[in-house]
C-alpha cells in the first residue's frame, strides 16, 4: 500500500472521530459518554503506533487495520444518536449528578472485613510461594475462587472510596491502598487501571476533580507508576535481578508494547489474513460459561487469543475490542454484536440518570472502563463484565436494607 494511500485511511478516520465526538456533544451535552470513552483512547494509541512504526524495533504498522475501527464506530454510533433522539423528544433528562456526599457506612465495614481476610491470605501464602510478584502468585493470592470473588467484591468498594476521598476523608485512603496493593498483587494491569480510572470519571462527573492537562499527565504518570510497580514485582521481587539501567529500560520499552499491543497486533492478524478465526462463543465467553456450570458442564472457555505475534519487542495475544470482537464473529455477526453492546450501554447511562445513584454509576462507568480498555482487547468477554454490575447493585441493597433498619429502630426509639 503507497503512502497516499495510507495517509487517506488515517486523515479520513480523524475526520469520522470529530464527526462522531461533535455529534455525540450535540446528542448528550457531555463528554463522558460510551462513544467517547471508547474512541478517544484508541486514537491516542493509534497514534503512539504510528510514530513508533519501524521504528525501536517495533514492525511496521498496516493502515488497513484502522479501517475496522472506522466501521465499528460507526456501527456503534448508531444507537447513541437514535436514543438521545427519543430522550430529547420526549424531554427525559440526559444528564444528573451524584448526590452522595459520604462513602456509606456498610462500605467501610466491608472494607475492614476484605482487607484483613486479605492480609491473613498474604501471610498465609507467602510463606510456602516465594515468588511474590508473578503471574503464579497472583493467580494463587487473589486469582480465582472465593478469593477470585473477594477481589472483584472488593472492587466497587475501591471505586467508590477514589470517589469520596477528599481533605476532609483522607482516612479514605486506608481503604484505598490496601484494595490497590491487592489488585497489583494480581499482575494484571488492567485489572488496577480500570477500577482508578472509574473512581477518576466519578469525581470529574460530580465536579469534584476538574479537567485540566496537569490531572491528564498525572493520569499517565500514574499508569506508568502501576507498570513500573508490576515489573518490579516481576523482574526484581520473583526473580532477584538488581534495578538498574538496563532493567529500566527494559520496562520502559515492555511499556510502550503493552500501549501498542492491541493495535499491533490487530495490525499484524490483518496482514496474516486472521489465521486465528475462531468462533462466537469466545465473544460471550462469560455467559457461555455461566450456562456450563448451570447444567453441571465442568467445560469452561477461556477467553483468550491462543496466536501470539511478535511486535519486534515481546509477543502479544491481544487484538482490539473491535478486532477480538471481528476474528470470532462474521460480518453480519459483527455489525449486531456492536450495536447490542452500545445498546446496552446508552441504555445502561439512561438507567443511572433515572435511579441517580452512585452505586448504579459504579456499574455505568466500570462498563465504560470496558471501552475504554478496548484500544488493548475485548474485556467484555470476562466475568467481571458481569459480576462487577451485579456486585454494585448487591451492595446497593445491602445499604438501602441496612438504612430502612435504622429508621425502624429511629421511629420505635
């Protein structure tokens, strides 16, 4: 393909994503929308390949591959502009505030009772797996079963305690670094990001952070921060090499990988002709294994891409949300499988305008945590698409069974 080729995709692309960003103001009067959280990391990170294309060691980028974004983001427009036409129509709001101004006190004490089942598991372990810090660790500590579960419980809890941290809450802080040193334990990165940057989004919805480009370079800071942390773990805790330069450098370029891995990789299946077609179910992994266990099938897909490419600097097995969601689907398959999730979605956002609650916008924006992650791969296919929701909304009537008891006992005192 000739530069001016190349040049077209990539200037006629950014054109589409102004289109859709202006349009998408129009519709929700808000920058903190689906599309948007979906679309504006990808093209920061579209970006970042383009400029390290052959270069570093990294292969050559193929601009053919951002043509998949352009019509999945069309696709996904559709049904963000169709149901802001109702709402509007209609006059049902479009946009609310969060009311809650103290992290609730059944919050607390679950937080309390996670950490220390947390710090018990910690000194249980540790002491028969030496390599804390790998992937083994990880998956050991905190990775599956009920301490699976404890952590993604332990998930909207740190959420929500980002949110209500303020001069007047620093205590909130004993909660939020013990969660966060558990989800680093885990090793897996997406799993820390996602989680800070919903609490992150929660503050700038109810105007308690402002959006400035010190908050956005303190952001990147931090999530090099959280992959410095990691690789420590990794390179120098499990595996006893000293800090020095060359392991630096090492982590700085594995960093500048993990941003391009989706793109990348998608870049590379689409010049192989996607060798690693697969099939459907590895799109909804999580509700076909939910109706494996169900019906007491012990078969349980994993969903992971088993192709792994060398970027010129490690390997990668992660191809986009769209592209995950292409390589197991057809075309048609594709197209409806795109509008269902932004459906669902924008329903979910009209959803926690109505009920106005942070609970329901734990869940919302944890999903849009989701998009958000879809410049690397597809989350959508995990549990935690699901379970997340569902806990937020347990712990919402947990706190609202436990708020009507102490009225009751108000009213009979």
């Amino acid at each position: 393909m000739g530069g001016f080729q190349e040049i077209l995709i990539l200037l006629s692309f950014f054109l589409e994503v102004f289109v859709l960003s202006y349009l998408e103001l129009k519709a929700w009067r808000t920058l903190y929308t689906p599309l948007n959280f979906l679309m504006w990391p990808y093209v920061i990170i579209l970006i970042l390949s383009i400029a390290i294309s052959g270069n570093y060691g990294f292969v050559v980028f193929y601009y053919p591959s951002i043509l998949l974004w352009s019509v999945g983001l069309v696709i996904f427009a559709i049904p963000s502009y169709a149901l802001a036409y109702i709402v509007q129509k209609h006059n049902i709001p479009i946009n609310s505030h969060i009311k809650e101004e103290q992290m609730p006190k059944i919050l607390v004490l679950f937080a309390i009772v996670i950490i220390a089942l947390f710090a018990l598991r910690f000194k249980t372990i540790s002491g028969g797996i030496s390599m804390i810090g790998s992937d083994e660790f990880g998956e050991e500590f905190c990775g599956r079963g009920f301490w699976g579960h404890l952590r993604q419980l332990s998930l909207p809890i740190l959420m929500m305690a980002i949110f209500f941290v303020d001069k007047k809450n620093k205590w909130l802080w004993l909660i939020i670094i013990p969660i966060l040193a558990v989800t680093i334990l885990y090793q897996v990165k997406g799993w820390v990001i996602i989680p800070c940057l919903t609490g992150m989004v929660l503050r700038l919805c109810a105007g308690k952070t402002k959006l400035r480009l010190s908050l956005l370079i303190y952001v990147v800071l931090g999530a090099m921060m959280v992959f410095l942390a990691s690789y420590i773990l990794g390179l120098v805790v499990a595996d006893g090499n000293e800090l020095g330069s060359e392991v630096l450098s090492f982590i700085f370029r594995n960093f500048v990988h993990y941003l391009t891995s989706g793109t990348l990789g998608l870049s590379v299946d689409m010049q192989m002709g996607f060798p690693d077609k697969g099939d459907f179910e590895m799109v909804i992994a999580q509700v076909v294994n939910l109706g494996n266990v169900l019906v007491g099938n012990d078969e349980l897909i994993i969903p992971l891409n088993q192709l792994y490419y060398n970027t010129g600097v490690n390997y990668t097995n992660v191809r986009t949300l769209f592209g995950t969601i292409f390589i197991n689907s057809g075309y048609v398959t594709f197209g409806v499988f795109v509008l269902f999730l932004s459906c669902m979605m924008y329903l979910m956002k009209l959803a926690t305008i109505r009920f106005n609650n942070i609970y329901m916008y734990v869940a919302y924006f944890f999903e849009c945590g989701l998009l958000f992650m879809g410049w690397f791969d597809s989350y959508f296919a995990n549990l935690s698409a699901l379970e997340i929701p569902v806990l937020a909304l347990l712990l919402l009537v947990i706190d609202k069974a436990c708020e009507k008891k102490q009225e009751e006992a108000v009213c009979l005192g």
